[in-house]
C-alpha cells in the first residue's frame, strides 16, 4: 500500500527535500574529490609499475663502460617503456658516483614516475712497478751499491714515479743479506711493491774466470753465473798451465815481448795472471778462435781471445778476479 503524503506537512516535505539534496550534493563533491585525488596524485601509484633491470647499485672499473640494462615500465600491465626518458650524468674519466635516472612521463593521464639506478665509478688496478734489477744484486764487500732506476705508471693517475718511496738497510761495510724496498701508492689508495734482496760479500767469493784447455772456451762467472763466454786459443802441451791464479795487473795498448826475442808485439787490452808472461789478450792476427787450433797454431802460453770479447771482459773483471785454468 503506497504511503500516503498528503498527511505530512508541506513545510517538512520541503525541509527533507533539501536535506536529500545536501546530501547527494556531498556524495557528489565526496566522488570529485576522490577521482581527483586519484587521476592527481595517485594514479601512477595505483596503474603504473616502473622497475629496473639488474641491481640499482652498479660498480664498475675505471677505463670500462656501463652497458645499461634499462627499465620495465607498464599502465595496467600494458608496456610503456617506451615513454620513458634516461638522464646519464657518468663522467668514465673519472672516478666517483653517479647516477642514471628513469622518468616514465605520460601528459594526457597525468603520469609521472622517476627511479635511479647508482653507478660508481671505481679503481681497483694497483700501479705498475718496474725495478730494474734482478731480484738479488751480489755487492763486494766495501764495494759500492748504487739503487737501481724504476719507473711507476699508473692506468689512472699515468706516470707517478716521483711517488715511489724507498727503504733500505743495504749497509755494504758488513758482509750479509740487506732488503731495499720500493713502493708506491696512486690517488685511489691502490699499492705496489717490489723487493730487491742485497748480499754484501766477501770480494771476488763469486766472481771468477774459467778456461778450459780441451773445449777451448773462457767463461766469466758472475755471482756463480755465466755473463761472459768466448773461443780462446791456447798454448799447447802445457804452456798454458792448469792451475788456480788471478789478475794480476789490466793494460791497455801493451807490449809483449818474448824472453829469447821471439817475438815483440803490441795488444790492445792485456789482463796478466802469472807475473808479466801469462795473460789474457786480443790476438787481431787471427781470423778464428776456439777448437783444436791450440793443437797445431797455439799461443805462447797465454790466451788469446777475440778483440770484442777480451774488451769487454777487460771492463767487467777487475784486477784480483780468481782465474780457473782447467782441463
């Protein structure tokens, strides 16, 4: 049965009239406010997704480039990726952090979303350090040691040489085992190092002369190793005796001369070891050396060697050098 209005006030009708409309006019405002808020503020929130590929903290070596991996962006699981923008502030040259920064921006839905992605640039390559010298350097005792060169290039700083620092208790008036050390550090706290080990010896311990009668050889030992070999021509049947002797006195341009004037000749360099009749010279009147010449063209009894050879030798052995005469 249908309500009958006639029986309530007209005045009362209208006042919930009015109250019907203030409240529909509140759900109204209430929806406007709400969609606003929505399309305004929320929007990229509630629709939109914008995710990196690969980690948001990246490291990499300097000298190397950062392939990016970029981002996924999707509206209602649709890709956009392709609204988005990439802003690159990485400077390769040099070390320190950056950023890379994703905008997904879309005007017509009032879409706007930003993600970082952080990228250091980082130096991890020690410098490199070269010494030159062996590992171990042999000194006499009294002797003199003189540091050796190096040089220190660094991938990022270049060339630091005047950074390198040295340390060393090399003391050469006592026989032993000395360090000196060299280090240097670049700008990125990276360190190298080399070590050399220095022995002071007693003088000539390790030093020495070899000639071989049957091979016809001379070698030069320094610190127990070969730095000098050369063919020799040597007296025959004797003349050059086996026996241990040692420099006696070093000439240039010397005059030999034979006890029974059989022969009178100059040389160039001249390195005696028994008195003033045996020694090591140059014999520029021979075209060959070494094999069995000694056997029918020997010397007087000293040994002859080739001109470059016994310069050199004159230059690296010093007078007091042990001399091997050997079979």
């Amino acid at each position: 049965m249908e309500k009958d209005y006639s029986e309530i006030p007209f005045e009362k009708l209208i006042e919930q009239n009015k109250r019907l409309r203030f409240i529909i006019k509140l759900i109204i405002l209430a929806l406007i406010l709400i969609i606003t808020a929505l399309f305004c503020f929320k929007k990229n929130i509630i629709f939109t997704k914008l995710k990196l590929n690969g980690s948001p903290i990246v490291a990499i070596n300097y000298g190397e480039k950062y392939i990016d991996e970029g981002v996924i962006a999707t509206l209602y699981n649709k890709d956009v990726t392709k609204f988005v923008t990439i802003k690159n502030n990485i400077n390769y040259d040099k070390v320190g952090d950056y950023e890379i920064e994703y905008t997904l921006k879309i005007k017509y839905i009032n879409i706007y979303k930003k993600i970082v992605r952080k990228v250091s640039v980082v130096d991890k390559v020690p410098p490199e350090l070269t010494v030159d010298s062996d590992e171990t350097i042999y000194v006499d005792e009294n002797g003199t040691y003189v540091s050796p060169t190096f040089k220190a290039i660094d991938n990022y700083d270049k060339d630091i040489t005047d950074k390198v620092k040295i340390t060393s208790d090399v003391d050469v008036s006592k026989i032993g085992e000395y360090y000196e050390i060299f280090s240097v550090t670049d700008s990125n706290n990276n360190k190298s190092t080399k070590k050399i080990k220095v022995i002071v010896q007693e003088r000539y311990k390790n030093n020495y002369i070899v000639v071989s009668i049957s091979n016809q050889t001379l070698d030069y030992y320094q610190n127990n190793k070969v730095v000098l070999s050369s063919p020799v021509v040597t007296g025959y049947g004797g003349n050059t005796p086996y026996g241990t002797y040692s420099i006696l006195k070093k000439a240039t341009n010397a005059r030999l001369v034979a006890a029974d004037n059989s022969y009178d000749t100059r040389v160039n360099y001249w390195m005696a070891f028994i008195g003033n009749s045996h020694g090591l010279h140059d014999a520029t009147w021979r075209h060959s050396f070494g094999g069995n010449i000694y056997t029918y063209d020997p010397s007087h009894g000293c040994v002859n060697m080739p001109y470059d050879k016994i310069k050199e030798l004159y230059y690296m052995a010093d007078v007091g050098t042990p001399v091997y005469i050997v079979e």
